[in-house]
C-alpha cells in the first residue's frame, strides 16, 4: 500500500442541481467522517477546497477546536483524525503543500466522478499502476452534483463511478470516498 | 450478486463512551447516507432499530417528508432511496418482516464491528458463503460505540473489522457500513 496518498474535496468548480458552476459550503459531516476514514488508512492529508474565505475560516474554527480546543481533550481520537485536514484556496495550492512534503515531486491527480465517460480507468488497473508508480498521489471528490467537466481535465487519471446492480447511484459523497480509498488502498485479503 | 440482502442500524442495545449499554438517537445523516448506498447495491430494505418510541417517531416524520412530503416533489432520487427504510423496534421485529418478504425464510444474520474476535470470518469467505446461499441475509451495523457483546452473539457470523495500514479505526457508522457492503457485494471487476 503506498504511503503518501493525499484527499481533497473539491467545493469549487462543482455543478448545483440546475447544472450552473458553483461553490458549496463544507459540511461539518464531510469534515469528519472522511478525516476519520482518511486517518484509518493512512492517508497523508485530506484538503478541504473552497476558494471562499468565510468558509475557509468556518472549517477553520471546527478543525482548531477539535485538535487544539476542548474538543481535542475530550476526544483525542478526534484530534488525531481531524489533525491532518487542511483547508486551501484551490489545487495548486494543495499540490504545492504536496510537494513540500514529497521532495518536490508533484503527484499524480485521481478524480472520482458519478458520470460515465470513455477514458475512465477501473480500480484494479489504477491500483496496479499505483503499486507500481513512486506517488505522491491526489485523489479528488467532487461535492454538489460533481466537478466541473473542463476541472476534472487536470486530472491524470479518472475513475469509473461506482455502480450496483441497477442504474441508481446517488452515494453521498463520504459514503464514495470510503468505498473508492478501500478499493485502491484497502487490503485485498480480507 | 445476491438480491435479498438487508441492513439493520442497531440505536439499541450498544455501548456508550464509559462502556455502559445505552439507546443512541438516530441521525439524519444515517438515514440519509445509509439508504442513499443501500439503493446503489440493490439493498432490498434497511431497518433503523430502536426501542424508543420518541425516536421511532422522529425518524418516522424524516422518511414522510421525503417520500409522501415536499421533499418528494424536490428530490425523487431521494424519495426512491428513503421509500426502502423501516423504524422497527427490534431485531426480531426486522427478523418477521423479512420473513414475510422471503417466503417465511428466516435471515442470516452478519454481524459487523470494530473489535477484534477470535470467531470473525473474513469478507471474502463470507461472500463466498453468501454466493452459495438462497438468503435472505441480514447484516447489522452498531451506533455510539458499537453493539452489546451479548447481542452480537445473536448473529451468526461476525465479520472482521475493517483495518488500515495502522491501529487506528475509528470510522464513522456511515463509512463502515458503506465500505461492508461494498466488500460483499460490489463488483469485483471494477
């Protein structure tokens, strides 16, 4: 399993439900549970983005109270999940803290959609090229109805979506985060 | 994949922080982000279990909205995940109206936590198991610091917990159930 797989969760270029190019607010949910899944398989770091600054500053207070406010006393499992979330403006910059703490070295970008598209790599490929591959990697949710197309072209790889049995697949975005991480990086024995 | 697969949220009998056996209160996100991924994997029905009337009715008020209320007319994806959720007071309750369901089968029971147990059987074996089986199969999921070791006894398998590359595991409710059910029924090609 490689160890230096980094989160982010995009809030800005997402489509709303009409299909216009917004920015969505971040959620004290999508905080949490997708720090604590990140924390349980050993993700580096997991960036909130949200080029709004009174965003920026709400998942700030949230984080600073968990891991250094009378949160991170009274759950310090908390601490230890939400200690590695950070909130920046956009993707370079979170390729920029990237590199910092890689050598340099730029990582590769995975975006995660629910729509169908010609190029989109399956799990068991992209696992296999991860195994194979130095990293650092990015791999990128989309909040609101998705990421905007021409933003998911930055992206160097795109995964398939997620689907069950019939056509239905309206999975939160935390509940396709914790099923797309155990895909690549859960193991594979259990 | 097996089509007559069923989730229980089990709000009673679980631990709480100090140990001690408790009712937790259902949330709006477990309904939400549990049956919005019990849809995607063709889950025929997901039971929120609690023996608390005031709860049963709350979450009752939750599913109304949003299958006969103006949420319907907001979000029909919603509705079509949210029509598939029962409040029943307890396991056995769940247990007769699968049975109803399935020809008067009574489930097998999977039980799934984040403690360690000598008996636990692995998600590949199980799916196996499940492949070889005419179900209906029913896997339960605990709140608040997981279900009463005496009431885990009740299932008949207890499946592994879910690790990372470290000793931490503390994912939430959501995230667990989502990467469960994705180990045993999702598509392994993918």
């Amino acid at each position: 399993m490689p160890d230096n797989i980094y989160l982010g969760l995009v809030h800005y270029p997402v489509y709303d439900k009409g299909g216009d190019i917004v920015a969505t607010a971040i959620t004290n949910l999508d905080i949490h549970d997708i720090a604590r899944m990140a924390r349980t398989y050993g993700i580096r770091r997991y960036f909130m983005i949200t080029p709004l600054e009174t965003q920026q500053e709400m998942a700030g207070r949230v984080l600073r109270h968990w891991t250094e406010g009378t949160g991170a006393d009274y759950n310090p499992l908390r601490k230890e999940a939400l200690s590695r979330v950070s909130v920046v403006p956009d993707l370079e910059t979170a390729q920029q803290a990237i590199a910092a703490d890689c050598d340099g070295r730029t990582a590769t970008v995975i975006a995660t959609t629910a729509r169908l598209a010609d190029d989109a790599v399956d799990y068991s490929d992209l696992r296999r090229r991860m195994a194979e591959d130095a990293g650092p990697f990015l791999v990128l949710f989309g909040t609101g109805w998705g990421m905007e197309e021409r933003f998911l072209k930055k992206a160097h790889y795109r995964l398939k979506p997620i689907s069950g049995p019939e056509s239905y697949n309206h999975l939160s975005v935390r509940s396709a985060a914790a099923i797309i991480v155990d895909r690549l990086l859960g193991d594979r024995q259990e």
